[in-house]
C-alpha cells in the first residue's frame, strides 16, 4: 500500500508539473494573439493561433481529468477498495495498475465498455 499511495503521489506531481506547463503554454498563446490581427478569419496567423489555443485548451482539460482520476485514486486507496473493478469486483491486475495506476476497471470490462 505504502508503494502504491507512492506511485500515485508521483503521478500526481507529474500531471501538476504537466498542467504548470501547459498553462504557462497557454498563456504564452494568448499573449502572442494580443500581438496579432483580432481577425482569426481572415488573418493567416490567427488561424495558427487560434489552433494552437485549441489544442493546449484540449490538452489542460485531459492533465485535469487526469488529477481528478488520481485523486479518487486515493480515495479509493484510503477507503480500501483501491485495486477493485468497480463494474465487476474482480482485482484490477498488478499490471494493469502499474501501467494506468488509477485504473477503475478490469480490463475484460475496459474492453466491454471501449
């Protein structure tokens, strides 16, 4: 428990440094389209711009999502069920977890669902 509340403390460190980043991203973005034409339409930069704030945005929702899986990760991990395919009770898998350490599922039922 004590190497799976770890991995998931590091976890957590990564996607804040993650989300830090690609703030930072964002901000510089919206700076530089402060610099250019308000006219995303008709201004070959803005389209550029107005892609890239697209995709940081898009990126920024997928770390927070993230955060949020790996804090009831550790609900779960306190509560005793960490570990547990919430759809079907059976163990999730040591390597399953190992590689999504906030797996909800099983992966027979992450395939029924995908």
């Amino acid at each position: 428990m004590h190497e799976t509340r770890r991995r998931l403390a590091a976890e957590r460190e990564q996607a804040l440094a993650r989300l830090a980043s690609l703030t930072g991203d964002y901000d510089s973005v919206v700076a530089a389209s402060l610099d250019t034409n308000a006219d995303d339409e008709h201004d070959p930069e803005g389209a550029t711009i107005a892609f890239e704030r697209s995709q940081i945005g898009a990126l920024v929702r997928q770390v927070r999502h993230h955060l949020t899986e790996i804090d009831a990760a550790l609900e779960r991990l306190e509560a005793g069920s960490y570990g547990a395919c919430e759809r079907c009770g059976s163990a999730i898998g040591d390597a399953r977890l190992e590689a999504l350490p906030a797996a909800r599922t099983c992966i027979r039922c992450a395939s029924v669902r995908g």
